[in-house]
C-alpha cells in the first residue's frame, strides 16, 4: 500500500470522520428534546398543581363581587314613578328563595315614594372581599346614594355600608342575606326608605368578627332633621 492510501485509510477510521459526527449530533439532539419534554411535563405539573387552584378561587372571588355589584346597583338605582316592578323582579332573580321572601314584604311598603316619584342614583365607591368559604362569601360595600323626589327641597346624599352574604349555586353566586351596617347623611333628610336586610343576629354563618358593626335602623321617621 502506498503512502498515500495509507494515509486516505487512516482519514477515514479517524474519530472525527463525517459519519461519527453526524451520528453524535443525533444523539445529542435526541437528549435535548428529551429533557425539554420531561420539563414541559414537570411544568404543566406544577401549573395544574399550583397555580389553577389559585386562579379558580380568583375566579369565583371575582363572580362574587360582580354579583354583589350588579345587586347594589340594582338596589341603589331606581325610579320609583315607574312602580319599581323592574327593580323588585331584578332583585328577586338576583337572591336565594328565602331572600326573595324578604324583598317581596320590603316593596310592598314602598308607596310613598311612588307617590313621591321618588328616584334614586348610587354610586358604588368601595368593594372588597372578607372572605370565601365553600359555597360562602361575605363582602363589604360602600354606596353614595342619592334621592330625588317631585317635592321642594334640595337632593338628599347618604353614604350607607353594606354586608352581603351570597351562596353559590348551580355555578352562580345569590345573595342570601343583606344588612346595612353604616350610614351618613351628606346633605338633605332622606326619604322613607325601607331597609331590605335583617340584623344577622340568628345567623350562624356571621361570624363575631363579621357582626362587629352593628346594623343601623333607616326606618325611622323620614321629616327628622328637615328645617321649617
């Protein structure tokens, strides 16, 4: 054999030839590929282990402002010329079947302020969460309300806090249960408003932290503080 084969053999059983360099990068890909599944895998692990609990509590968090929202808003905004059947039905479908109870007795003492073509404007300016447990949530709203009527006088402003109780069902929140728990007149005298909610006495899901505030009587005689 000549010098010049020997040296073309030995090119050839060389360990960096073509053919065991294209086999080791195949290898070398297979194990990245490999190691980048088995990470995506202990990832999606511990996304569904960790962070989707967390983001499903949010979730419904969230559902029970909105409907705590959409129920003050519905309780605070209203025209009373207009007989106040679309705000009672509004506030029935938005509650359990024992609070519906509640509100139905509440607007039947509502005549004087149709007759008064009283109309009411709120604003809702605080919203938080106490707690959620299970199918249980508390939570604290502060409204500015103000009230209109077709007699002289300047608009009446109150400031109430609320606490509503809401249950979960079927997927939905309803409020079970609503007190107020603050109030502040800013200016005029308030109408006749009743109040819809009970004292939370005999529930035993308020807990002593919850009933700390105790509710406030809006039942009593609405010419108090006018001037002559």
């Amino acid at each position: 054999m000549t010098d010049e084969a020997a040296l073309a053999a030995d090119d050839r059983d060389a360990p960096g030839d073509p053919a065991e360099r294209s086999a080791s990068g195949s290898s070398t890909g297979w194990l990245a590929w490999t190691i980048a599944a088995i990470l995506a895998v202990l990832l999606a692990w511990v996304w569904l282990g960790l962070y989707a609990p967390v983001q499903r509590d949010q979730a419904r968090q969230d559902a029970a402002e909105d409907a705590t929202i959409n129920f003050l808003s519905q309780l605070t905004n209203w025209d009373a010329s207009d007989g106040l059947s679309a705000t009672q039905d509004a506030l029935l479908e938005l509650g359990t079947e024992g609070f519906r109870s509640e509100v139905g007795a509440v607007f039947e003492s509502m005549d004087d302020l149709v007759a008064q073509q009283t109309v009411s404007s709120g604003i809702i300016e605080d919203l938080f969460v106490q707690r959620v447990e299970g199918e249980l949530a508390v939570l604290f709203g502060v409204v500015e309300q103000t009230f209109t009527t077709n007699t002289p006088g300047e608009p009446s402003v109150v400031r109430r806090s609320f606490r509503a109780t809401l249950v979960e069902a079927d997927g939905a929140w309803l409020v079970q249960r609503l007190e107020l728990v603050g109030e502040e007149q800013v200016s005029g005298a308030t109408p006749g408003v009743p109040n819809i909610g009970s004292d939370g006495e005999s529930d035993p899901s308020v807990t002593e932290s919850d009933a700390s505030s105790p509710p406030i009587d809006n039942t009593g005689d609405p010419t108090e503080g006018e001037t002559s």
